[in-house]
C-alpha cells in the first residue's frame, strides 16, 4: 500500500535485466566487438525511450535516479544561465530534491518565487504566468505530487511559457518538471507537454532503483554535476549502469502498454476503498483532489486525515497487521515537522498527523482492501481510547478546528 | 501482503522501538477509558501538548492525603508510540510499590522514564519530556486544591 515510495521490480524487467551483470558485462565505452554490443543495448534503451517520450535519442541523458535528475536540471540549467538572470518559480509542494536544490540557489543569490497551491494541491497556468519576470531563467514544476496525487496542468504551463517566450522574444525561462509519480500512468509526451527539462525515475514504475532520465531539449545548456569519463553528452560522467538502463526503459515500455486499463482499475479499487473507509470510521477527510476526475489525481493515490489519532501510531499497529502505507505526521520525519504539502494545502496541524497515504499497485487487490478494512477501525477505535483529542469541526471544512479539553 | 512485515531501524534491528517500548504502546497501562472521566473522581489532573505541536497528554491522579503516595495515575495520550509508551511507563513508575511519594515524583526526569524504557531514538526523546511535565502539572494542581499553594512549583 506505499507503491508511491517504491515498486518491486517487474519480473520481465529483471529478465531484460540479467544478461547485462555477467554476461555482456563490457563497459560501453570500449571499442572491442563485446562492448560494441553493450554499447547497442544502451542506444537501444535510450531509443526506445526518446519514442515513449516524443523526442531524440540524444535528449535522454541517463542518471543515478529521480533525485539526481531534479539536482542535475535545476543546478545545472541555474548555475549554467545565471548571466541571463537569478530568477526561479516553483511551488510549494515539490519533492525535497527540487525542493532543497532551489532552496540552496537561494543561498547562493538567487531569487525564488514559490507559488501557493489551493486546497487540492493544484497551481493554475495562471498564477505561472503572473510570476513571470525578465530575469526569470527556470520553472519548475511538479507533474504529479507524491503525497496528495494531484495532477498539475503542465501543458497549459507550458504553454504559457511558450507564449511568453515568443512575445519577449527570449529562450527563457526553461521549463522543467519532476515525472516520477506521473510516468506510470500519465501521458509523457513531451511535445503536448511543452518541458525542456523532465525527470523519470525506475523505482516508481516497477523498474531497478538508482537509474533516472533527465529528458533535456537539445537547445538547452547544461552544466553537469559530475565530470570524469564524459559519458551521456559530457553530462554525466561516469560508467553507465547498463543493466538499470536496459531495466528502467522495459518498464517505461511495460507502463506504456498497460497504462489504461490499469488505471481504470486502480481508480475502482481507490474510489472502493475510500468508500470503505467512510463507511466504517467516523471523522475522516480526504486529502488532495476529488477521487472523480482521472484529469486532476493519479488513479492510486488516497491520502487521508483520521482526526483525533496520530499517523505514525497508526502506521505501527497496521505494520503489525502486515500493512505498510505512509504518514505525513511529523513523527516519522526527521525534522519533526508534518508534511509541507499537506500544511502548503492549508490543511491545520492537527490533520496532517493523523493523515494515512495508501498507494496502490499492480498486486493490489479488492482482497488486500477488505483485508486492511477488517483491521483499520478497530485500531483507529483503539487510538481514540488512548487520546485525549476529540476534534470538533466538521473534518470536510478546512478550517483550523476548535477541540474540546476534557 | 506478508504477516511478518517489520519496521527495521538502520542497524537492521526489527522494530524501531525496544520490546518494552512496543508492550506498552499495543498494552498500554493505567489508561482512563473515555466517558470514565466524570466518574473518577481525580484528586488532580494535568493536561501539556496540544494535537497542533502532534502530542497532547492528559493525566489524573489519586493521591492519599496521610502519606502522600500516588496510589492511583490515569492518563490519555494523542500522539506517536513513544508518546503512548512514556505516558504508560510513567503511570506505572509512580504507582508500583505501593505508590511514589509527590516529592519524589516531582523529581522524575526524562532520562528516568527513558533508561525504564530502555531508551528511545534520539528525535523521539522530546515525547518522554511530555509525560514528566503532565506529572508535574498534576501535582501542583493537587497542591492547589489541597490549599498547599506554597509547594507549588515550576513545570
């Protein structure tokens, strides 16, 4: 139930995987007729994908992961352009490693415009275009939030972008956009989707973990964040991980074929159990985009508030049951501070610990849902035994709840 | 789904918290049911925390007059497991042996109610320093009622 944290590696990845660790294990970068062959299955990865996404073989730049990717896209294209101007536009919701990256650019000068999103999650093409300056060089924008599930309108970004472009006659800002929650089951066309910059990783779609693709437009400059042997286009040095790479452009294939009728059925199983859920707890609220329009949140994604108990408490009794989901409760983060895209949502405090993610997945069944239903209200009934807490508003207003002390 | 499924601490350690840790979180002791509060008749109480900052405490307690023991320490927690767990150890450390005296309750530290638990992660220690404050709180809502406004002293 936390296939958003990662996936198991799909068994005809693996496959496609195993001949590149010991049998065709030759560095890519030799001449000699085994590394030639080593170095076909990369081209062969790096074509497959450039399809899948719309674009050139030579703009798939091939990574460690998502993290490296979103850290190589925003110091490279930053530091890179930095001449043009120290402007940078981003949301509040992003992942960490967009996140931390831009907050570092502050530091070091630049000037940085986080949008607020409504209480969905949703930033509007709008609100990116009214942030807009002539010393903005970089956006960056999150296709789909990890917590929540709320899909962001990218393309109308970046065409607004693109307007803006060509009204001011310039070739900035560049756009870019973190597609890891998104690449399982959304469009990646990067021509409908108008991005310069992209980020994929393997772990969140069934693909080996520690291989990412940053998708880079031809006409956009870089730096690179690691120099050495000059592999990837002088981009990223370093001998490629060619079995992740056979593995992570399988499993965007396998995504690709299957991405329909799989969401359709994810979609049923989310929306039953939240329909569950509500059945059987009282004072529950979700988080995030309603669960009926496919266009605004990923079909596997439910993220929700159980007022008066506390996330992490939650999550240890269900993990005694075999369970395993998150909590945007700040006892699980190591800074003690609940989750930023819940709070960033408006959501009060005392909603985001007791928020529960479930995240579905391909072995997700309807029995594994009456599974955790047959376990969830008696422990969240527990809970409440032990709290003190008994919150008092209507949990679907999103105000900051008055509580009684007892 | 496995039913063996652990939470694993970096060392590899299978659960993130020691074995008395876990019993009194899933067993926890000395816990006041809702609806029971009414009737119990505290000889004081204390409340610290609030569900914003994520752990809140509530902690009744009988006392009798003569020796000053705490003869009997109820509590509820909203908060993680080791907020649950501390409360629990503390309720069990001021009423076992026939009942701690208030001074010496009023001296219980953090660290005790820790090295009792066999100690917590480091970013969970805070929700131990909760359970010795609602202690504290307590009493000097016990000193109060008990007209001995002068003993009162600082949480």
């Amino acid at each position: 139930m936390d296939h958003a944290a990662t996936t198991p590696v799909d068994l005809a990845v693996k496959k496609a995987m195993d001949p590149y660790f010991c049998q065709h294990y030759a560095n890519p970068s030799g001449l000699y007729q085994s590394s030639r062959e080593v170095n076909g299955a990369l081209n062969d990865a790096r074509r497959k994908i450039a399809e899948i996404l719309h674009a050139l073989p030579d703009n798939i730049i091939f990574t460690g992961g998502g993290s490296e990717s979103d850290n190589l896209a925003i110091f490279g294209a930053a530091r890179k352009h930095q001449k043009s101007g120290k402007h940078i536009i981003t949301t509040k919701i992003e992942h960490h490693a967009v996140l931390l990256p831009i907050e570092q650019l502050q530091k070091e000068g630049f000037e940085i415009t986080f949008l607020d999103v409504d209480e969905c999650g949703r930033v509007t093409a709008e609100q990116v275009k009214k942030a807009l300056r002539h010393d903005t060089i970089l956006v960056s924008i999150m296709y789909a939030n990890n917590e929540i599930g709320t899909i962001e309108p990218i393309a109308e970004i970046g065409k607004e972008i693109l307007k803006w472009r060509k009204q001011n006659n310039t070739s900035y800002p560049f756009f870019h956009s973190d597609a890891c929650q998104a690449a399982g089951s959304l469009d990646l066309n990067v021509e409908k989707l108008h991005v310069d910059l992209m980020t994929i990783n393997g772990s969140k779609i069934y693909g080996p973990k520690g291989v990412g693709v940053l998708f880079k437009i031809r006409n956009v400059d870089i730096l690179p964040l690691i120099f050495g042997g000059g592999q990837e286009m002088r981009l990223r040095s370093g001998t490629e991980n060619v079995p992740g790479i056979v593995g992570i452009a399988k499993a965007l294939e396998n995504a690709r074929k299957n991405s329909k009728k799989e969401n359709l059925r994810l979609r049923k199983l989310r929306d039953y159990f939240w329909q569950q859920i509500q059945d059987k707890i009282k004072k529950v609220r979700l988080n995030g985009p309603e669960l009926g329009d496919e266009t605004v949140r990923l079909p596997n994604n439910l993220n929700v508030s159980i007022l008066d108990v506390e996330g992490e408490a939650l999550l240890l009794y269900l993990d005694e049951y075999g369970i395993m989901c998150s909590t945007g409760s700040a006892c699980t983060s190591q800074s003690l501070e609940p989750s930023h895209v819940l709070t960033a949502c408006g959501l009060p405090y005392e909603y985001a610990h007791g928020s529960l993610r479930f995240t579905l997945g391909k072995s997700t069944t309807k029995q594994d849902i009456d599974y955790i239903m047959e376990y969830l209200p008696g422990i969240v009934e527990r809970l409440r035994e032990v709290s003190p807490v008994n919150l008092t508003c209507d949990p679907k207003k999103n105000f900051h709840p008055k509580y009684h002390q007892r | 789904m496995s039913k063996e499924a652990k939470i694993r601490d970096k060392e590899g350690k299978a659960w993130l918290y020691t074995d008395v840790v876990k019993d009194h979180f899933f067993n926890p002791k000395n816990l006041l049911k809702h609806g029971e509060e009414e009737n119990y008749n505290a000889d004081a109480s204390g409340r610290v925390g609030s569900p914003a900052c994520g752990d809140e405490m509530a902690l009744w307690l009988k006392i009798d007059k003569k020796s000053e023991r705490i003869t009997e320490c109820k509590w509820q927690t909203f908060g993680c497991a080791s907020a649950i767990a501390s409360t629990s150890m503390l309720s069990v450390m001021v009423t076992e042996n026939g009942g701690m005296k208030v001074d010496d309750a009023l001296k219980i530290k953090p660290q005790d109610i820790l090295a009792r638990l066999g100690g917590l992660p480091a970013r969970k220690v805070h929700c131990s320093v909760l359970g010795d404050q609602a202690l504290r709180t307590a009493i000097n809502d016990w000193f109060q009622k008990t007209g001995q406004n002068q003993r009162i002293i600082n949480v």
